[in-house]
C-alpha cells in the first residue's frame, strides 16, 4: 500500500509511509470506536484488529527509517514535517474513526 501510494504522488518526501500510517490509524480508531458503542469486550478480537492488523499495517520502523534518512541527507526541514505530519494526523484519524464508529 505504502510503494502505492508513494508512487501514485510521484514525490521524494515519504508520503506513501505517511499514507499508511493515518490509514491504519482511521481502522483503529473505528475499530476502538465500535467497542464503545458496541461493547465488544473479548481480547481477542481486540487482539486481532488493534495489535495485528494495525500494527503489522502501520510502519513505525519504516517511518523512522525515512527520517533518518531525510537527516542524513540534511533535509532536515522535511524530516521535522515528517514527524509533525505523521503525529498529527495520526492522532487526529484515530480520532475521526472513533467519531466515524460512533455516528
């Protein structure tokens, strides 16, 4: 999904990370969002979305990886964005799954 993406925007900044990031936070914020309303307890099924799905989606180590990269290579401004962007807009589509969940 990650090459997909990166690819489709044609661009050196690691947009195609980013991409996946905030996809997998959307699917964990709705998934937290259904067990609200739904009250879905068993671990299991937390297990398997939250920690399996989302984690082996999203890409902590690659989201490093790039900006380290953008340091080495003294882009530095766009490793700051990197962080930023993917902080941010994580933080806020976990958010929006748990209000899209709850609608």
């Amino acid at each position: 999904m990650g090459k997909f993406i990166q690819e489709s925007v044609n661009k050196t900044f690691p947009f195609g990370t980013l991409g996946v990031n905030v996809l997998a936070s959307i699917v964990l914020g709705t998934f937290v969002g259904m067990v609200e309303v739904k009250s879905l307890t068993n671990p299991n099924y937390k297990a398997l979305i939250a920690i399996g799905f989302c984690g082996g989606f999203s890409t902590f180590s690659t989201f490093s990886n790039d900006t380290l990269q953008l340091i080495q290579n003294n882009r530095m401004l766009e490793a700051v964005m990197n962080i930023l962007l993917n902080v941010i807009l994580c933080i806020l589509a976990t958010f929006g799954g748990i209000a899209l969940a709850k609608i």
